[in-house]
C-alpha cells in the first residue's frame, strides 16, 4: 500500500457483504512489521534471550506443554516464538501458527461487533435492553424461599447495553442461579456443555450451566429471561453470561446469526482467516492439547472443546465462548484496537469508539472484582491498584481466557504483548513473562 501524506477515507461495499471503511495513512500501522529493527525501537537483545530462558523453563519444568507469545511495539513484531509440544503423547512441537481455544477473549470481539453497530446509528451504549427486547427482567430477587419460590421487587436501574458489556447487569446472578440450578436438578434438564462427557462429541463450544440440546443461541437467551436478576444493574459486577445476551442483542438488531456478522465486520476485515467458531474436520491436527500440571507432572486434559469446533451440525455460536485461532490473528485484533480503532486499511470502530470503551470505569468503587477492579466495555482497565506487572501503564487494557490465553493492549507504551497457553490447571506464569517483556523496553513502573 503506497503511502500518502492525506488520510483517505472510502466508504464501500465488500465482498463481506457490509459496508466498512478503507484507510490509508502515514500514522499508524496497517500490517506487522515483521523484521523490525532491535536497536531503534529501543530493545535490549540480552534481555530478549531472558525471554526465551524464561518460556523454555515454563516448559522444561513441566509447568506448561507448550506455550506462544507475541509483542509488537508500535506495528514492529520484537517477539514472536513458539516454546514446548503442542501434544505431549506424539511428541508433536508447538508453533507459532498453532490454535488455541480462546474461551473468553471471544467476549472482547463480541462487544467489538455490537459497537459498530452502535456507530451505524442502530442502538447506543446507554439505551435500555427492553427497547430491543422487551422480555428483559425488570425484576430482582428479593428473597428465596424453603420450598425454592422467590420473591422479587422492581429494578431501580434499567437494564442498558453499557451493563451488558461491562458485566454489571445482574443477569443469572447470585440467588438466581441457585435458582436455576435447583430447577435443572429437579427437572432434570441437561447439565450444558460443561456438564457432558468428554466422548459426547459437542455442537460447539457453550457457555456451563446452558441446554446442552440447544441448536441457537436464542433458545438460552429465552430461557434466561424468564427468571429475575440477582442485582440491580450497574451495581455489582458479575461475569461471563451477560455477553451471551450481549450477543443475541447483536442477531436481533442486525438481523444476522452471531458468527455472521463478527466474520463480515471484524475478522475478514482484520484478516483473521484462521479464527472461527467452526472449521472443518482436518483443522483438529492443528489445536493444542490441554494438559493441567499436577505435581510436576503433564496430566491430559479433555479435548472436547477443539472437537466441538468441528462438529458436523455446526450451529450453534455464542458471545462468551467459542473463538480458537493461533495468536497472530488476536494479535490483528489487539493492533486494530491500539491504532484507536483501524488496521489492515480497513477502520472497524471511531478513535472516539476505543476511547470510550477502554477509558471509562463502568463498575462501582466496591465490587466482586476486588480492590481497585476495573472495567470499561468488554475490557479490564489497570491502575495504580491492580496491574499484572509493574511497568504497565495506567492506559492499559486487557483480558484473557479460562486455558491460559492472555493479551494487553498499553497505548502509553504503544505495545501489544499475547501469551498463550492451554492448561486447566496452572501456575500463575503469565506475570513472570509480562515482567520480562517490559524489561526487554527497560520500562519503569509508571505512577501517573
């Protein structure tokens, strides 16, 4: 792409079928710079070999089978390696191009895709969910009663969109998942995805606690509804399924299935080809075992979760799971976001877009998170209080994946660093490794 010293912006219909925004620019980086020049952006290359110390030690002590990171300083790629064996028993090295199950780092494409369509005008952050979907509770368990009845009371705060994406909205919260659960045991109801044995073959991956026969995500999110919230919006944080209805709000406001529209607005545009809900059969060869490390020793874990993603129905998507890919295509994503909102020549979200969701703290002073938690939409967001190393700057957002998937975006910086792997059971590495990257830059811890 020839470079021009004018911002051009052209408004066109793709062959994704959706209308996006082609950029080009001097700024800001529109693809990685994968032979980047140690010295001038400031790396130590001594400390570059204590990062590969490090990661071969993760695997030597059988901390981890395999494990992958990625940093890029400004668009320049300073580390991309591979370290371990991505399946122990055949003895098959990991690489780069691996896929993992990303479990939770779906959430943050997730909230990306009902953001643009916020930006095309069709729903704001702080409109109430029942102007979309009128079923939305309105009321809160008050109290639960010896026979398993409850009692509710009105909501003081509507539900908004802004709750949704910040896990603030009370949906199957507290009391009410007893509830729900209690329900499933009486009646009988399937256990959810999490709940099957691993050699029953899954349509897709799936949220524990849902109908584990459900074909679309619609039939969860009905399910849902017809019980009341454990909190009123906005005042407590609770995690995982309000992205799921975050989601459902996407199909129901685009008129599209999930897995769709987030192909049309996010991952082809960003040219994240080998990230999906789905793949075809041969694509399993290419997914990590995950292993638990349990006395020194590499335990196999279940592989149900990559099987899924090949299943032969092919259904069923949702908001809070349910992405895999190798990490060089989360690392498009994380770069799109760094760059306030564009990269590969395409703008999927408005400079002021990013600003708005990485900068504002949704959640109050004293919340489930612990001290000094904060998150904005679809992000964690550091400070003084609460930073998985010293040096990252108070600017920073992140977040991750139940397996080990983790990834920080840091603007002060202007650095981009993913490190992945796939363990149920684990030590806490990913600290150990951040420190060492920040290192390699020789950044001090940041005050401001």
């Amino acid at each position: 792409m020839k470079k021009l010293n004018l911002v051009f912006v052209l408004l066109a219909t793709t062959a994704f079928g959706c209308s996006v925004v082609s950029v080009q620019k001097d700024a800001l980086p529109q693809s990685f710079n994968q032979n980047a020049p140690s010295k001038e952006l400031g790396v130590n290359t001594e400390k570059i070999a204590a990062v590969d110390s490090l990661l071969q030690s993760f695997v030597e002590e059988k901390k981890l089978n395999s494990v992958a990171a990625f940093v890029a300083k400004g668009g320049n790629v300073v580390y991309k390696k591979a370290f371990g064996l991505k399946d122990v028993e055949n003895q098959i090295p990991a690489t780069i191009d691996d896929y993992y199950v990303l479990f939770s780092q779906t959430k943050a494409v997730t909230t990306v895709a009902f953001m643009t369509l916020v930006e095309k005008g069709l729903v704001a952050v702080d409109d109430p969910v029942s102007k979309y979907f009128p079923e939305i509770p309105d009321q809160v368990v008050a109290k639960v009663n010896e026979d398993g009845t409850y009692e509710t009371r009105p909501v003081e705060t509507p539900m908004t969109f802004a709750h949704l994406m910040s896990h603030s909205s009370g949906l199957n919260a507290g009391l009410v998942g007893e509830i729900r659960r209690a329900e499933g045991k009486k009646d009988g109801a399937p256990a959810g995805f999490g709940g099957q044995v691993p050699d029953k073959k899954p349509n897709g991956q799936r949220s524990f606690g849902g109908n584990a026969d459900s074909k679309h995500l619609e039939e969860e999110m009905l399910a849902l509804v017809k019980y009341p919230l454990g909190f009123d919006p906005g005042s407590e944080w609770n995690y995982h399924i309000s992205t799921n209805m975050l989601a459902y709000m996407i199909e129901r406001i685009s008129g599209k299935p999930l897995r769709e529209y987030v192909k049309e607005t996010i991952l082809e545009p960003l040219g994240m080809d080998n990230t999906d809900w789905y793949y075809q059969p041969e694509a399993l060869n290419r997914f990590v075992k995950p292993y638990s490390a349990v006395d020194g020793k590499l335990e196999p874990g279940s592989t149900m979760y990559a099987e899924g993603t090949v299943s032969s129905e092919q259904t069923y998507s949702e908001g809070a799971i349910g992405l895999n890919g190798p990490i060089e295509d989360y690392a498009r994503f994380c770069q799109m976001l760094l760059n306030k909102g564009e990269f590969n020549g395409y703008r999927i979200l408005k400079p002021e877009t990013v600003e708005m969701m990485t900068t504002v703290n949704r959640l109050p002073e004293q919340n489930s998170g612990g001290k000094g938690f904060q998150f904005g939409l679809g992000f964690e967001l550091y400070n003084e209080v609460k930073k998985p190393a010293p040096a990252v700057s108070n600017t920073a957002y992140a977040w991750g994946g139940l397996l080990g998937t983790e990834y920080i975006i840091d603007p002060q910086n202007d650095l981009i660093v993913l490190f992945y792997m796939n363990m149920f059971k684990r030590d806490p590495l990913y600290p150990k490794f951040l420190g060492k990257v920040y290192d390699i830059f020789n950044y001090q811890p940041k005050t401001e």
